[in-house]
C-alpha cells in the first residue's frame, strides 16, 4: 500500500518506520527536513514537499503538532492528492479543528477517518497504540492494514468526529494522574519525606497504577526525556478545556493542570516530558 506520512516528529517518526518494515511504500514529508532523513535508512522514501509526498498516495496519514499545522500542510498537498485517498488525522487536535478537517477533505475530495491514537513514544516505537477511529463503515477495510501494523488495537467509535471527543476524555484523565502525581512528590519532598516512600505505600493496591510508578520514579529521578513534552500537553490542556466550554461542564481539574503545565514552560521545561510540570510547584 502507498502510504504518505507528513509529520515525522515523535510519533509520526516511529508510526512511519513501522509502515515501512511492514513492506507498505511509505514517503514521508516534515517542515524540518532533518527529522525525517533517518527514515530513509528506514525504508521510507524523504520528500521536500507535502505535495511531492502524497503522489499517488492511498493513505495520508497526518500527525502533526496542532490543527493549524494539519490545515496548511494538506492545503500544501491540494495539487498532487489523488481523489481516491483516505486521508487519516492522528493529530490531536480538539473539536473545532476536526470539524474544520472533515470540511476540508470534503472539499478536497477525500475520505476522511478521525484517528487520534492514545500512547506515546514507546508504545508508538513498538506498535502497540490504541487507535480511536471514527469515520465511515465502508472505509474500515482501506485503513485497518495501517491500523493492524501502527497499534495494537482499534476501537471504531462512531462517526468522524467522535474519536477526537473520545481522544480529549482520555487525556483529561492523564493530565489529572500527571499533575496528581507531580503534587504528590512535590508535598513528600517539602514534608522532609523520601518521595519513594509515597511510591512504596499505594505499590500492589487499589490507588496504584503503572503510570503512578513511571511518571513518580522519573520525578524523583529527575530524568525527563520526552514521551510527551510539556508543550505539547499543554497544548491538548487547552484543547480539552475548549471541549468542556462548548459541552457547559466545568472542568476544574483540567483548568488546574493547564495552569501547572503553563508555569513548567514559562520556566524552561517545554521540550522534557510533561512529568516535568512537576517543577510547577515550586516558584
């Protein structure tokens, strides 16, 4: 299958490598041309332009930072998009965003499938994210070949649209358990308490879980290389705040964590992990 990928950051870098390994034709295409080079070794073919990256392409797959990104870029690929592709959006990019995308596909003569993905650089390296897609039942066939390689699991959602409401929901509660966690230690550490202790006392029972123990360890470590930057957590921070705006809930946590995670950048700590909005407690 031919197979274009435009946005060859964290996910989009390993997303495309694991296309390529799996015998698709894969061209890749990103605004920072050096990021995507390594994936020539990769078997995936570097374009200079969207445009030159999508020709003849029966799957688009975008994963890029934000919705602005994803519209310029496929405006940029207009003139050379066959009007038989499927154009897959694994961005993250909130609710306003996706309705503008399936306009826009619509407009270009795309179909369109909504497939935000939930995990980060790890799971994404190895194959196993969890795809949430949304879109038209015919089209489940086109894009499950890319799925099957890209995540371990598909869950079909509804129509295009609602596996970015879902992708939101989810990343509320991890925003919650990142900036929980971040408080957590930061309260042991200012009590005169090894933080590890914390750790040690849920391990094994009901108020345990995986990501406790990973993002907890990486704090008291102090090692924050990037799964998902604060930045970008921030970002989907807004996004799902926008959401509960146009749904009339109130979202208090989610309010908090953004405001967490906006201290962490203004104090240098964007392109670490969001574990690093831990450093948000401290002035």
């Amino acid at each position: 299958m031919k197979i274009a990928v435009l946005g060859t950051g964290l996910m989009g870098a390993p997303i495309a490598a694991n296309l390529a390994a799996a015998g698709h034709d894969v061209r890749v295409w990103n605004r920072t041309r050096p990021k995507a080079e390594p994936l020539a070794e990769q078997g995936a073919t570097v374009a200079d332009t969207p445009a030159e990256a999508v020709e003849g392409a029966e799957i688009v797959l975008t994963m890029l930072n934000d919705g602005p990104a994803v519209t310029a870029t496929m405006q940029a690929a207009a003139p050379s998009l066959p009007h038989d592709a499927v154009w897959v959006q694994a961005s993250t990019v909130g609710v306003e965003a996706t309705d503008d995308h399936i306009a826009l596909a619509r407009s270009l003569g795309l179909e369109f499938v909504d497939a935000p993905v939930l995990g980060s650089v790890k799971p994404a390296q190895e194959g196993k994210l969890v795809v949430l897609a949304s879109g038209a039942d015919e089209l489940r066939d086109r894009v499950q070949p890319v799925f099957d390689v890209i995540g371990a699991r598909t869950m079909w959602v509804g129509e295009a649209g609602a596996s970015s409401r879902l992708k939101l929901v989810a990343n509320s509660w991890v925003l919650a358990l990142t900036a929980a966690v971040g408080e957590a230690v930061s309260l042991a550490e200012s009590s005169g308490l090894d933080p590890k202790l914390f750790l040690e006392a849920v391990s094994g029972g009901a108020m345990d879980c995986a990501y406790l123990q990973m993002k907890g360890n990486a704090i008291i470590d102090r090692e924050f290389p990037p799964a998902f930057t604060v930045q970008n957590a921030l970002k989907d921070a807004l996004l799902v705040n926008e959401a509960a705006v146009r749904g009339g809930v109130q979202l208090d946590v989610a309010q908090a964590a953004a405001a967490r995670l906006n201290r962490a950048v203004t104090r240098g700590h964007a392109d670490e992990d969001m574990a690093a909005s831990y450093y948000a407690s401290y002035e």
